[in-house]
C-alpha cells in the first residue's frame, strides 16, 4: 500500500486500510530512512534539510507506531523494530578508532540519535501491553542510499530486524543491537 510517513494523512488512511484487513498487528518495521548528503559540514547544512530529513528519520516512526498502537496492543505481543544506524552512537563518533568516525553528517547522525532515545521512551511506555521495541543498526549496507557501495548484503543486514521483529516474551526491549551484539548507546 501507498505510504509517506511524513504525512499524518497518508499514515491515518495506511493504518485504515490495514484495519480493514486485519484486527491486529504482530510487529511494525520502521525501515524507512533518507540520508543528508553527507557533503555538507554541519555549521553550512541548511536547516531545511536537518528537518527533511528528521521527518522521515525521527518524525517518521513516531507517526508510524502512534497509529499503530491500537494494532499491536491488540496483538498481545506486538514488536516495533526501530532501523537505526552506527552513526546514531554518540559513543562510536566520539571514537577516534571507530571506522565512521570521520562521517559527521548533521542531520542523519542526529536523526538517528534522536531515533535512539525515541526507542528507549516508547518501550518504556509500551512495556505493560506486552509490545517491545528495539533498535537494529544494518551497518553500511548495499542498497539505493549509497549507491550500493556498501559491504553488506541486504540479507545479512535484515537478520537483526527479522529477529527482533519476532522476538519471544523473554527477548529485550529499549536495546540497540548490531546483528546479536548490543551497541553502545
Ligand atoms: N544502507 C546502509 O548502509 C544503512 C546503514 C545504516 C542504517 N540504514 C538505515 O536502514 C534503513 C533502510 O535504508 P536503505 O539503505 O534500504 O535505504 P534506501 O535504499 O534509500 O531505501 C529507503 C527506503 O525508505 C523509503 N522512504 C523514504 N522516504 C519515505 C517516506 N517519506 N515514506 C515512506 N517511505 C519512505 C524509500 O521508499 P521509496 O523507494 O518509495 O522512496 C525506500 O524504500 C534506513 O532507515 C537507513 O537509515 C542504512
């Protein structure tokens, strides 16, 4: 089905139709993302692009899991999947030894911070209905965002998600995993 998940609009009438199709929701994957250019330095990044790309990035899952809510709680065991990025560990940029160290691109390393803390609120709150939610970094895979230079295959990159989207009760929620390893906040 047609989604923007920067539109209150086209997210209302998504979740309408899944409605129509079904009375619960097992798991909602947050994939979508948008990349700044990365050229930028970020004192000349305009702000129009930061906020661009926070609405898909940030604003983005926050709209998409509102809406969901009823769906999952009404699975019993709902999982919200959260694709996040290396590059949103404040601990691994402030790593001289880290490999993206160097990539300091102001809005998608902040969007995917700001990604992190909204993980950690919403399985916090979403903790007494059973629903967990987690945050997976692909690592730098090979897909459209960077012109497929990446060194991982889109199917090493989907096991963490796959995973964590069919988490049994006693999984974690409020984590932030690189395939099974945790990442440092
Ligand atoms: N590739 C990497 O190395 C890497 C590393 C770390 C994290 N990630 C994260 O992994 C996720 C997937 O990225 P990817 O590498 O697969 O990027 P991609 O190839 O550029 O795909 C991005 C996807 O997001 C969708 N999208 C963008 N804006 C949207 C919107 N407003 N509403 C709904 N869908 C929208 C795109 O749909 P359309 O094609 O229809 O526009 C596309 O399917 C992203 O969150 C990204 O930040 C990727």
């Amino acid at each position: 089905m047609q989604l923007d998940v920067t539109s209150d609009e086209s997210v209302t009438s998504a979740i309408a139709e899944l409605r129509r199709q079904t009375d619960h929701l097992d798991a909602l994957v947050n994939n979508a993302g948008v990349a700044d250019s990365f050229t930028h330095q970020p004192f000349e990044e305009p702000i129009d692009v930061v906020k661009a790309v926070y609405e898909v990035n940030t604003f983005g899952p926050i709209r998409m899991t509102q809406a969901a809510l009823p769906l999952l709680k009404a699975s019993g065991a709902g999982r919200v999947v959260m694709l996040s990025s290396e590059l949103g560990s404040l601990q691994a940029l402030l790593d001289p030894e880290n490999q993206f160290y160097a990539i300091n691109a102001l809005g998608y390393n902040s969007s995917k911070t700001a990604l992190n803390a909204v993980t950690v609120s919403f399985a916090k709150a979403a903790a007494p209905f059973g629903i967990k939610v987690n945050a997976a970094d692909p690592d730098y895979t090979k897909t459209d965002m960077n012109g497929h230079s990446g060194y991982r295959t889109v199917e090493q990159a989907a096991e963490a998600p796959v995973r964590l989207a069919t988490l049994g009760p006693d999984g974690p929620t409020a984590g932030y995993f690189f395939d099974d390893q945790t990442l440092p906040w």
